[in-house]
C-alpha cells in the first residue's frame, strides 16, 4: 500500500507539519488562536487539530478487538474558505478510513493560511496512532509495539526506514528561485529583471548567459513577483494548470519537479504553396536539486513540424550529410515527416554544481550566450544545442566566464567514414565592474579539429592562458582564434548603453592604406535599452546596430569556420551585413506584448556559374576563393535589402511553467539586387498562434 501514497504524493503539493519558514506566510487559524503572536500561531493550529482529532475519533470496535497498534496516515487540506478536507488516508483497516473522514468533516471552519496577504490552501500530513492517545506536533514517534520491542536497534531503523522517507517531506517552497538552476534564457522572458540588474551601483555582470537563479535573486524576488500572479482556486486541477508544477516534491535535502513540454501552433503563410504551417512539439522537462549546491536539469523535445516557406527553405539550405532534408535552425538535424513537414527530436540537458561561493561550474548539453543585447558578435544562442563544460567564478567587481564546446561540421565536404566531423572550440570572457555605471568585457575565443589526432588539445583546459599564444605554438594553421570586448555603461537607472567589437583578423598597414583589404574581418555592436520608457512601468524599448565585415568568422581551410551544425555560433546572418533593430517589450500581469523592427543590408554569393567567388557572407567557404584583396564592403555581391518585422503579443497561462499562449504575425520582405538559384527574392505574411512552454529563443528574423 505505502508505495500507491509515494505515487500519489509525487503529484500532489504537500506539506509535513508545515514549516512557517518564510516571514510572510501565515497558516490557518483556529478562533482559539486568533489571540496569539504569528510566531505561536503554528503551534497553536497543531495542538487545536489534535485535541480535536482526540476528543471525537472513535477507534472502530474491529480494530479494538484485534488489539491493533500502529498508525493512520492522513494527508490533508485546508482549503482557501478554511475549510477541512482529506486528501488521503493509508490505514489497514477501511474502518480506520472512514472514521478519519468522519472526524475531518466534522472540523469547525477556520480562518485559510495566507501568503502576502492573499488567501492559499495549505496540506498536512499527520500520523495518528492506534491506540488513540493525546498527540502534539512535536512529538510525533511512533510507539513501540511488543513485537517492536523484541528487534534490535537496527532493525527497527531498517523497518521504519521507508516510512521515515514519506515522514521527511515538506511544504513544496519554489526552491529553484534560490538554487544553481539557469534561468531559460528568453529574450522577452530576461527583459522582466533586466532594470534591477543593471540599476546604477549594482556589482551585477549581464552579458554571460543564462544566468543562474541564486545570482539573479540577490536583484529579484522571483517568489514575490510570481505570488503576485497567483489565481485563486480551490481544485487541483486548477493549481496545476495555473499557478504549480504538475508534480513538485521536496524532502529535507532535496526537491525536484517534472512537468509537460508543450509548444502546439498553427498558423498560415500567406505566400507559400502549402496551406497552413503548424509545429507540434511534447515532451518532458525534469529539474530539481540536491542540497544547495547541485542543481540538475533535463529536457526531451518530440517535435513535427512545417514553418513559413522561407524558413523551410533555409532549413534545408542547412541539410547536414545523409539522407535527413534540412536542419531546423537553433533545434538540430531533421528527418523528413509525411511529404512536406519535419521530425525534429531535441534533447537538452545539464548539472550545475557550486562547490563555493564564487565558483559554479556546469555540465551539459545546450547553448550559451555572451552580450547585453539582443545579437551577440562574440557567442550566440542561434545553433543547434551542442555538449559544453562552463566555469563561472566571481569574486570582488570580476565575474570569468570559461567554455568548453564539443561541435560539429555535418557537411558532405568533411564526412569520414559517414561521420561528421568533430570540432573543438573554448573561449573565455572576463567581465569587469570599473565603476558603479561603468563596465568592460575581454573576449577570445579559439576553434580547432583532430588534425594530427590531437584531440581535444589538453593546453586549452588551461582557464586562465591567453589562447592566441597556444595557436601559434600548435601551429598556425591548426586552430581559429577571435578575440572581442564589450563595455556597458548606465546612464541612469532607466537608460544603459552597450556595445560589442570582434576582431578575426586586422591588418594595421592596410587600414592605414585606406584600401579595405579583405584582411580587416572585424564587427561591431552599438545598442541601448530604456527602461520604464516614458514612464510607464514594465515598457522596455532598445534599438541595436550590428555590422559585420565581409569574411569574418570564416577561414582559409574549409573546417575552421565560427559554427556549428552549418548554423553561426554568433550572429545569425554570418557576415557581410549591417542591421538596425528596434525592439519594445511589455508586461502586464500575466499579459505580455514585443514589437520588433530589423532592417538590414547582407551581400551573398553571385554563383551564376560565372562568378563563383566567395564575396564574405557565407563563413563555411574557403576565403582564399575571395574575388580581390582590396575594395571590400559590405554588401558586395549581391546586395540585398532585408526587413523583418514581428508583433506578438499573449497570455502567460502558468508562471511555474512558463506556459504561454500567444498569437504573432511577422512581415519579411528580401529584396537581392539580382537573383540566382537560391537568392530569390519574397515576401512573407505569416500569421501564427499556439501554446508553448518558453523554454528558448526562436529566431525567425534571417
């Protein structure tokens, strides 16, 4: 029997003598109590349900004549009208049941619990032992019995064991507020506490993503502003759809929760030759933690789908080797579903360990990002989620950001033995706070393959060593090394600036000749955020310039290119672009709403069978195959004008889960100069709306 009560205990939010932890949680009271200090006030509500468990349970006359000893499990609710109800009784006999359920209907009302104010339901667990006696909250061992009293010592441990576990549960408490789990790095989702971490005299460090919630705390309080959001409800089914995790458990030393993965949209393209769009994605997501230092999240994704044309036809612009027709951007490689649709399988997963204060250190299977704005030039989220080890360490005004990144290259051009080939790639970030509104970042990263079997080479596992040196003592040819800053700087608490410059490769007589060599492959990022815009609260509105000189991120061999999957691993259009963005973003209460304006400028590829130069949009092709040294800009080849727009605007169903429905439509026009077989130009109406569990960014603006 005990094992149907873990069952049904892993899906109900429970609470063991509840633990009046938090300052601003009060439990029921009875009106014997309503005289007493809050702090008596626990104590007072246990004694009262005692007493009167005692004063009115009838042992069954069944139970009396079999001399029973033992105990009755009750699990039990106070509901948001003060109101008894049992949720669960384990007991041997069914007599002892229904005399629990005769004895709790007869409790007199009293006064819910509340948090911060609002009426909530609040769940117990109480045993009661058999024969009846006079029980407190504190003193709740369970008597020997004679049979008891002939085992040894560890015996009786040994028996009771199993029981002792059900007996260390508690109040589920929203634990992951305060724990070493990333924060699921959504752009619109991040916007909510971007003011309070960038206010002028914080010692905060935003550019290394995701955060990690007991960082974020220190600026936020996540239990408050989701409290806020609570719906009153007196049923488990509306608890869970609105306010709680399918199932949360928490013990003495640990918590988990697990809920369902959801993201069901369906939508039309105006101008495709297929009727509607659609994406059907479910799945799992489990997450919790042990102890306070280690942290564990993992995610499984089952996902068909058909997007807007000009999306399926990047996806399969992507195709990696083999039969699979197209890789979905920022998810991974697709196998083809019915006749024109896609099966995209994602898992997601990692550990996060913090062994002290200033140190964190993570292992798993997913994407990072580096920069305040919404395109980072350094590291990016747009590729497919790929094994890394990362190292963040803060102490004083620095926070150090090490990554370790296991990719791949899944074209044909690479295949051994019908394997992709395996990349290697570690950077390094150091953020430093110069003043109270001041702060500046130091970026270098380096990429490498198994030339000469040299595996992951050991020399990068150094957190502290300067890369560029470690490539040339490899060998020149052996690795790709970029390095990068940022600064930061905050007006005011409403007003921050921020800005992004990479550097590839430079060239300092070649600048000075004025003549643009091909040789000066570097980008740049200009951005501002302006919180509370005009007044009104939760309005963020940021405008972002990015521009990216022709053949950045690429390399003179065919495997040394920034990517990964045949996606960037920083900005989404590669290179050889320049864009403007506006963005605003807005909440209120469970209501949100983001506006989005990118304008921008990309040269891509002639390729005519004529001109099949590489002109530095296309970072995956060898830049020797360059048509000149000199006279290079942006937008060479074939010039093409790129407006995308996006509005969406929704509801968020459920703040625990982050579940969300929502409506969008997105405006793209792509207007090349010229076109070739795969430059065409389009424009695109696409109209969509669904149900999802915002878990990352979907970037549809290329």
């Amino acid at each position: 029997m005990k094992q149907f009560v873990v069952l049904f205990l892993l899906f109900t939010s429970l609470s063991i003598h509840s633990q009046n932890s938090v300052y601003n949680e009060k439990p029921p009271v009875f009106p014997s109590c309503d005289s007493l200090t809050i702090d008596a006030l626990q104590q007072c509500f246990d004694t009262q349900v005692y007493n009167h468990i005692f004063k009115t349970f009838k042992v069954p006359e069944k139970v009396s004549k079999e001399k029973y000893k033992g105990e009755v499990i009750v699990l039990f609710e106070v509901d948001t009208s003060g109101q008894f109800k049992v949720l669960y009784v384990e007991a041997m006999y069914d007599e002892l049941k229904t005399e629990v359920k005769r004895v709790f209907s007869i409790f007199p009302q009293v006064k819910p619990a509340t948090y911060n104010g609002r009426k909530t339901y609040k769940q117990y667990t109480i045993p009661i032992r058999i024969p009846l006696v006079k029980q407190t909250a504190v003193s709740q061992d369970i008597a020997e019995n004679n049979t008891q009293n002939q085992l040894s010592k560890l015996e009786q441990q040994a028996k009771s064991e199993f029981d002792s576990v059900n007996k260390s549960l508690k109040a589920f408490e929203d634990q992951a507020y305060s724990s070493q789990l990333n924060i699921p790095f959504t752009h619109s989702d991040y916007a909510k506490f971007d003011r309070q971490m960038n206010m002028v005299g914080t010692n905060s460090h935003t550019a290394s993503k995701p955060f990690v919630y007991n960082d974020v705390s220190k600026y936020y309080d996540f239990k408050a502003e989701k409290h806020k959001l609570l719906k009153e409800t007196d049923t488990w089914v509306g608890r869970k759809l609105w306010n709680e995790h399918l199932v949360q458990l928490q013990g003495k030393d640990y918590w988990f929760t697990v809920d369902p993965i959801l993201d069901l949209e369906t939508g039309t393209d105006a101008n495709a030759d297929f009727n509607s769009t659609y994406n059907n994605t479910r799945g799992i997501l489990v997450q919790g933690g042990l102890g306070s230092k280690l942290s564990f999240y993992t995610s499984v994704f089952e996902s068909q789908g058909r997007f807007a044309q000009y999306i399926n036809e990047y996806a399969e612009s992507l195709k990696a080797f083999g039969p699979d027709p197209a890789i979905i951007p920022g998810r991974g490689i697709a196998k083809r579903f019915k006749t024109d649709s896609y099966d995209y399988p994602v898992a997601e997963a990692y550990l996060s360990y913090a062994p002290a204060k200033f140190l964190n250190i993570q292992f798993g299977h997913g994407k990072n990002f580096i920069g305040d704005g919404y395109r980072s030039l350094l590291l990016s989220d747009v590729a497919s989620p790929h094994p890394f080890l990362k190292l963040n360490t803060s102490f004083w005004k620095i926070k150090y950001t090490n990554t370790w990144m296991w990719l791949k290259d899944v074209r044909d051009e690479v295949i051994q033995d019908k394997a992709f080939l395996t990349k290697y790639m570690a950077s390094h970030y150091l953020s430093y706070n110069v003043s109270e509104k001041l702060n500046i970042g130091l970026f270098e990263s380096v990429l490498w393959t198994n030339s000469n079997d040299r595996g992951f080479d050991i020399n990068y596992l150094n957190p502290i060593i300067f890369y560029r040196a470690i490539e040339f003592e490899t060998g020149q040819g052996a690795g790709n090394a970029i390095m990068g800053a940022s600064a930061k700087y905050k007006w005011n608490d409403n007003v921050n600036l921020y800005s992004q410059f990479i550097l590839d490769e430079f060239s300092l007589s070649d600048i000075q000749a004025g003549e643009k060599s091909y040789k000066n492959k570097f980008g740049y990022q200009l951005g501002v955020k302006y919180y509370n815009a005009f007044k009104v609260d939760n309005l963020l509105l940021q405008f972002e310039y990015n521009r990216v000189r022709p053949y950045t991120y690429s390399h003179n061999t065919i495997v040394l290119n920034y990517a990964h999957n045949n996606q960037s691993m920083a900005h989404l259009w590669n290179s050889n672009f320049s864009e403007a963005i506006i963005i605003g973003r807005y909440h209120y209460k469970r209501w949100f709403a983001n506006a989005k304006l990118i304008f921008g400028v990309k040269g891509f590829d002639i390729n005519d069978g004529t001109d099949n130069f590489s002109y530095g949009g296309d970072i995956y092709r060898n830049y020797f195959d360059r048509p000149f040294d000199t006279g290079v800009e942006i937008g060479q080849g074939i010039k093409t004008n790129i407006f995308n727009g996006n509005l969406q605007a929704g509801y968020l169903i459920n703040p625990a889960t982050n579940l969300k429905i929502f409506a969008d439509v997105i405006v793209r026009n792509f207007n090349p100069e010229t076109e070739n077989a795969t430059i065409v130009k389009s424009n695109t109406v696409w109209f969509n709306f669904g149900i999802r569990t915002d878990l990352f960014n979907w970037y549809f603006d290329f």
